[in-house]
C-alpha cells in the first residue's frame, strides 16, 4: 500500500515537472519566435511614420496609419512594370530550366551509361554549381551577353537564371528518380513506349510533387535575384523588383518613409507566397540538402 | 530502359542542360579566372599582366580588410548557425503545441529578398534611427549603445554576421531538425530508461548521429557567406572607407563601380578558390549519401 502510494506520488510529480518543463520551453520558443519576426514587425510599423519622425522620433509608436508614404511610392514605383517584367523572366526561364533539367537528371538517373564514372562525374559536375558564388561568373556573364547581342533584353537574364538554377534542380530531381521504383517505367516501355511519350506521359505526372517544390524553388530564386540584374540591365524600363528595390534606396537616401514603404511592398506578396507554398519550400530546401 | 539508351536519345536529352551549364557557369569561372591575370577598364582590349593583380592584393589594405571581415563574418556565423541551429532543432523537436506555428514564422527570413533584408535592418541597426540604440536608451542602458554600423570600427562585420545568422537560422534549424527525426526513437527511449540525461544523450546519441548534417549544415553556410552581396550594399555599402567591405562586395565594387575589372576578379578568383575547397567537401558528402 505504502509503496503503490509512493509510486503514485512520483507519478503525479513527474507530470507536474514534465508539464513544467513543456511549459518554460513553450515560452522559450515563443520568444524566439518573437525575436525573428520582429525586424519585419518593425520596418511595417515604421513604414506609417512620416520621414520626419522616422528620424527625430524612432522609438514613438505612429499615432495614426499614416499612408503617405505608400501613396508616394506607389506614386513613383512603376510596381506594375516590375512585376510584369520578373514574371515574364520567371515564366521563360523557369520552364526551361525544369524542361532541360528533367530531361537531363532522367536520363542520370534512369538511362544505361556505357561508362558507369561518366554518369557520376557529370552528376557532380552540375553539383558543383551549388556552391559557387555567383560573384565570380557577373563579369564572364556580362562579357558573354554584350557579345551574343543580348544585352538588355529578357533573355540576357533569362539564359544565367536558367543556367544557375540548373545545379539545384538536377540534385531534387536526380534524387526523386533514384528513390522512385522504375517498374511502371519498365511495363511502359515493354508496350513500346518511345522515350518522349515516357517522360511526357508516364514519368511527369509521376514526378508532379518535386516538379512543384523545384518551380517554387525556381520562382524564389528569381523573384529575390539581384546581383545578375545589377549587371545585365541598365534600362528602367526591364527592371526586375529587386532592381526596383535597390534603385528605389538610391532615389528615397534621404526618405526613409518611401524607403522603408517600397520595402514591405516588395516583402508582403513573397510572405503571401510563402504562406501558401510553405510546405514546398520547407520540405524542398531540406530534402536538397539532407537527402541528395 | 537498356534499349532507350541509344546516343541520339543521350544527346537530346542531356545536350542541353550541359550547354546551357557549361557556357554560363562553367566557362565563365575560367573566363574570370583569365580575366584576373589582365588589366581591363571596360573598353578596349585587356592586357596581359601576369601575377600582377594577384601582388597587388598582397598590399591592398581595403583587401585585407574585406578579407578579414569575411573571416569574422564565416567564424561567427559558423558558431552561431550550428549550435544555436542545433539547439532550436532540439526545441522544435519536442511534443510542443505551438511548434508548426513556431517553425513557420522562424523560417521567413531565409524566403525574402536579401535586398529588403538590407533594409530591413538598417533600421534595426542605425547607430542614431535604429531600434536597438533607441531601446537601449529607453530602458535605461544607453551607456551600452554602439555604432553598430557605419563607424570607423569593425562591429559591422560582426553586424552583417548576425544578420546572416538571423536569415538562415529557420533554415539550418528546420536541416537539423530533418535529421534529428531519422533518428528513430527507440534508441532514445533506450537510453531514457537507462536514466540518461539530456546532455549526455546530447553528445553520445544525437550528436554523432548527426555527423553528415552537420557537415552539409557548414558547408551551406560556408559557401552562403560567399553569396552575401545584396546585405551588405544595402546596409553600409561596404562604407564608411571600405571598412565594412566583404570580399564579395569589395570585388563587386572594383569591378563594376571603379571599372577595375581584371584587379576584380582576382578578388572574384580568390573567393572561388576559397569556396571551393568547401564545394568539394560537400560533393563528397552527397556523393556517399547516394550509396
């Protein structure tokens, strides 16, 4: 009796420490969370402050939701013709880099090489460009694009955002096929399938769900991609949004209202099409680097 | 899948992934890479000039600052990423109500433009606008407000560090967490009854477990710090006098705002190299995942 007693004492005390402890993590974690989003709280608050008080008064909340300062930069910030330009640099670019890197990663994981290492060496061949800073290939690039005549049109941006997307999306890609069972491939090939109406009919709508993380994937990196803009246009009129960003922090140096406006404008529809896509990108980010 | 295999089905399927790659990324690294050993100012044809560019690095006092920045910039964001990312991993880990919530929100900052980060934080960190001093001030401990940025000091390297670690820490934490749940959870409870602490299943189980994520995890953010451009533009501009210049932005600089362009890839080139070496590593870890 005594001893069930004690058992129970112990039980109960155990609970009341795990609930405890459940309860201070609880709290650790939501002040994490709490110090994370903070710096996007705060340029949203900022943003309905007058430049002045930006300035003078930092730390007084607004009193009121001033606009002003989103009614200037939507004044001055041509949203439409950036958003209308990335979109028709995402578009081309993204579906030609799924198309060739579909192709490409199908046949390295599926297709007979004759020499075995070639397969592996070009695989680690298109890794390679995971990890190289995209400094480095600005000048070469640009030097590439003047001498193809393409400088300051679409597709000067729409070839490099192809080629850098292609190391990634050969890993989720080679690394879907691999863990894929090649049997429905196999009887389809076995009815006399050609290798077009395989890929096309069979193994794409197969592969559906890593198609949609790599095009999110791909949008991203385009929607956020400055340095190649920075090099490759110069006229205003195909300006990309970050682009329109950066040439927004030159125009409003003084302004931080219109600065800090024009950012949470940018920022706003990419938390919208994170919130939406959330599973995407965070399963795909991992999955390309943890699983290979 | 043996009789697809015929060299015109190769040809179609892999030619262009190869060409597209090779002539942009591929070829360009060696085009950069010759382009360091000439002088070019953007018109005209470039000179040859051997090592030249490489010797003047040597004695270039705003190269050395940018190396050292991105030195400081690669060892804190190092430290910071892996075991704070480690730590919150652990936390999200456990049975927590709120941790879907909580993981989502941690994971934004990695999804928004790097050029609205910038921004972002300039207003956090501005020594007289910025939030952080004006806090300080406000509660009384304005004695410990510094010149984040902008100042004649090297804090904005230590800055720009945490910038970076605030922006990927949703990201590597969400990678260890990954591989923190392949663990299964026998071996856990294992040791849970034998009455083992949370530290000692820390460093015996989790831990070397985690071994392969932990190297992609430094490899990531190694070769990331390479990728830091748009950050630091926006933030200090590499100024005041180049003090807060990285070695991405000090070779953006030179190339493209001062027209140095041969001198600006031999900066470019150094980088690669450096990057490289991490490339390599991580090439190998993949390849060994594979099999």
């Amino acid at each position: 009796m005594l001893l069930i007693k004690r058992v129970n004492k112990e039980g109960i005390k155990g609970i009341m420490r795990g609930k405890r402890k459940k309860a201070i993590l609880t709290i650790v974690l939501i002040l994490v969370t709490l110090v994370m989003i903070f710096p996007l709280l705060w340029v949203v608050i900022l943003s309905f402050k007058t430049s002045a008080q930006i300035f003078s008064e930092p730390f007084i909340l607004p009193k009121r939701f001033d606009l002003t300062n989103y009614i200037k930069v939507f004044k001055v910030m041509n949203l439409s013709i950036l958003y209308k330009n990335t979109a028709i640099i995402g578009f081309f670019s993204v579906t030609l880099s799924i198309i060739i890197t579909f192709m490409s990663s199908f046949s390295l994981s599926r297709m007979v090489f004759k020499h075995k290492k070639l397969k592996d060496y070009l695989y680690n061949y298109f890794l390679l460009g995971l990890t190289i800073p995209p400094m480095i290939l600005l000048f070469p690039v640009y030097r590439l694009t003047v001498s193809m005549h393409l400088f300051g049109t679409y597709l000067s941006l729409i070839l490099p955002y192809t080629a850098m997307n292609i190391a990634f999306n050969t890993l989720l890609f080679v690394g879907f096929f691999n863990d894929f069972p090649g049997e429905v491939e196999e009887a389809a090939i076995i009815d006399g399938c050609g290798l077009r109406r395989l890929c096309t009919t069979v193994v794409a709508p197969m592969a559906k769900p890593i198609i949609s993380t790599v095009l999110i994937f791909n949008v991203l990196y385009i929607w956020n991609e400055y340095p190649f803009a920075s090099v490759l246009i110069s006229n205003t009129e195909k300006y990309t949004i970050p682009m329109g960003s950066a040439f927004f922090k030159g125009m409003f140096s003084m302004d931080y209202g219109g600065l800090i406006a024009s950012s949470v404008i940018i920022m706003v529809p990419q938390l919208i099409f994170y919130g939406i896509f959330q599973r995407y990108i965070v399963g795909g980010m991992t999955a390309g680097a943890v699983k290979g | 899948m043996h009789h697809l295999s015929k060299s015109r089905n190769f040809a179609i399927m892999l030619i262009p992934s190869v060409a597209v790659y090779t002539l942009y990324i591929v070829i360009s690294v060696f085009v950069a890479i010759y382009y360091s050993f000439t002088k070019y100012s953007g018109v005209g044809v470039e000179k040859w000039v051997g090592l030249k560019n490489y010797k003047r690095l040597l004695t270039d006092r705003y190269f050395i600052i940018a190396l050292s920045n991105t030195g400081i910039i690669l060892v804190v964001a190092l430290i910071t990423l892996v075991v704070l990312g480690f730590l919150l991993a652990n936390l999200l880990h456990q049975k927590l109500k709120i941790k879907g919530v909580c993981q989502a929100l941690i994971y934004i900052p990695i999804v928004i433009a790097p050029i609205v980060v910038g921004v972002i934080w300039l207003f956090i960190l501005d020594p007289s606008y910025g939030f952080i001093n004006n806090f300080l001030r406000y509660i009384g401990l304005g004695d410990y407000s510094r010149s984040w940025i902008g100042a004649k000091n090297n804090l904005a390297a230590y800055s720009i560090a945490f910038i970076y670690f605030w922006r990927n820490l949703g990201y590597i934490a969400t990678i260890f967490l990954t591989g923190i749940n392949m663990i299964s959870d026998e071996i856990y409870e294992a040791a849970g009854i034998d009455g083992v602490n949370w530290f000692t299943k820390m460093i015996y189980i989790t831990i070397p477990m985690l071994k392969e994520t932990i190297t992609i995890v430094i490899v990531l953010v190694v070769t990331g710090v390479f990728k830091v451009l748009e950050i630091v533009t926006q933030l200090t501009n590499g100024g005041p006098n180049h003090l807060s210049e990285t070695l991405v932005t000090y070779s953006y600089t030179v190339s493209f705002n001062t027209g140095e362009y041969g001198y600006g890839m031999s900066i470019a080139t150094v980088t690669f190299m450096i990057s490289l070496v991490f490339s390599l590593f991580y090439i190998n870890v993949i390849n060994k995942k594979g099999k």
